[in-house]
C-alpha cells in the first residue's frame, strides 16, 4: 500500500473539488494513484472531470505569428514570470515565432535554423540569452497551420505585447469568402476556444483512449443505478455523446451567444458570406499546460537550513 500524504491529499481535493475525506479514500483505494483517483472519484460522483490543463506551473510566452495563409504559434519557458516582461526575452520569442513560420512544427529545426540578425542558430542565441538574463529558458514546443484559400487569424489572451501572452491560439479558415468576413469570423472563433478549450476539432480526432476512459467512467456510474442492462447501455451513450459535444470545437456551444453549435455558425458564417467556410485546423498553446513544478514547504526549507547552521 502507498504512503497516502497531507499533500497528496490537498492536491488531489484541488484537482477535483471533492471533500477531504473523499480524496483520502480515493488515494486508498487507488494505492496512490492519482489519475486512477480522479476517475475513481468521478465513477462515485464526488468529482467532476479534470481539470484538463492541470496546474500550471511553467513561466515564459507564448508567440503567435500569421503571414499570408500560414500561422504560427511557439511556447517559450522561463523560470519566473518576471523574465516574460523583459525586451530581449520578448524579442527572441517574436522572432522564433516568425521563424517557425519557416521551420513548421519541429522543435529540433527551429533551433537549428539561423537567428534573424544574430551570429549563430537560435539555440547559441537562446544559450547566451540565459546567460545574460540569469535564468534557465526552453523552447517547448512548436505548431504550424495553413489554408490554401482564406485566412489563418489569431488571438492572445493576457497579451504581455503584440502576438504574445499566456494562451495563443490560430485558427485556420478554409474559403473563397472576403478576407475580412473570414478573419472577424476567425478572431471570434480563435476567442471561443482560448476560453473553451477543445480537445479536438471532431468527433474523428478524438483520443480513442480519452474516450475509453470516459466510457469506463460512464458504466461503472450506470451500473450503480441498479437499472436494467439495455437502459444502463443508454445511459452510457448518451454520456458518451454529450462528452464528445462538449470536448470537440465543432460540437461545441459558442461561448459568445450561449447558444449555437460552432459547426452552425461557420454554417451561417457561409450563408451571409456568399460561399462555403471550413475550419480546417485550430491550435491552442496554454503556457505552461501539462508542467507541474514542485511545490515548497518555505517553512520546512528554513528550519532545514537552520539545522545545518
């Protein structure tokens, strides 16, 4: 059996929602899984789903760039949040950001490639970048999104300057449509999901295994209902289906009017602008989704180093 700590507990309580007491059990009977927690937790209904960005804890940028038909979006890590207000960190991300516009989608390229001005590649700039502002800093990530026809548009959310902040997202409209219906089309769709968050574009490009993982979630509350076998198999559809609305861009409600279906506002989108609108592809950068940083006891940190005195 796994040690079941204070702090696992805390953590587990502040994923979830559920009591103290709850999470407690969850982590006992799990032996100390968390994720297996979470799900346990959920199957009993003390919890509601994950939180999908989990907490973060990186610092640094994200950069967006569109030039044409093609857009790109970069996250760049930093120690502490006070570097992401710095100029010259600022600069290096802009101009990695345009320069993925280039490269595409691999990390390893972007950093090869030659630095706009500079002497040396983007990783002998990002190395003597650390050694002048003092602090540890990554190029994480990559992503690059085009049309053949239409307009790739863009939006920030918590902007530190212009194409860099917190969430960078770019979404890639597919139409012979003018450009500036598509791209006051793509900025508030580029908005709907900074703030909504899809985990993919369709139903089609779901994780298969994030939805096993629902269904699972979904019988083991069914069968607790106690009903009879083919209702418990409706039941577990039926959350399949309002799991895979909610969780895919173009099933989604749009959060501006609380209403429509995304897939019906491009639809409509189309109809005013005289032609038909596709979406062909969206990116959304969170900075820092997915990195946990070790959190501290200060207190325990002093008392440590006062014992070493």
């Amino acid at each position: 059996m796994a040690e079941i700590t204070a702090a696992m507990v805390k953590d587990l309580r502040d994923r979830s929602g559920a009591g103290m007491m709850d999470c407690k059990k969850a982590l006992a009977e799990t032996n100390g899984d968390f994720e297996a927690a979470i799900d346990w937790l959920r199957a009993k209904g003390l919890a509601t789903a994950a939180k999908k960005s989990g907490r973060v804890a990186a610092e640094g940028l994200v950069g967006v760039a569109v030039k044409g038909t093609k857009g790109a979006a970069v996250e760049v890590n930093s120690e502490t949040d006070f570097v992401a207000k710095n100029d010259q960190f600022q600069g290096f991300v802009r101009t990695v950001t345009e320069l993925a516009l280039t490269t595409g989608d691999d990390v390893a390229a972007l950093l090869a490639a030659a630095y706009p001005g500079g002497e040396g590649s983007v990783q002998e700039t990002l190395t003597n970048n650390v050694a002048t502002i003092g602090e540890n800093q990554s190029v994480r990530r990559a992503a690059v999104v085009s049309v053949d026809q239409g307009v790739v548009a863009s939006y920030v959310h918590n902007a530190a300057a212009d194409g860099l902040g917190k969430i960078g997202v770019l979404v890639a409209l597919e139409s012979a449509a003018p450009a500036d219906q598509l791209n006051a089309l793509g900025k508030q769709l580029a908005m709907h999901i900074a703030a909504a968050n899809p985990l993919a574009l369709s139903e089609a490009e779901l994780d298969q295994a994030v939805v096993e993982r629902e269904r699972s979630i979904a019988r083991e509350k069914a069968a607790a209902s106690g009903k009879p076998a083919e209702i418990i198999e409706k039941m577990i559809e039926g959350g399949i289906r309002k799991f895979q609305q909610e969780n895919t861009l173009l099933g989604q409600v749009f959060v501006i009017d609380g209403k429509t279906k995304i897939t019906d506002v491009i639809a409509q989108a189309g109809k005013a602008a005289g032609g038909p609108i596709t979406l062909k592809q969206y990116v959304r950068f969170q900075l820092g989704e997915g990195i946990e940083k070790a959190e501290s006891d200060f207190a325990a940190e002093v008392a440590a180093a006062a014992g070493k005195q």
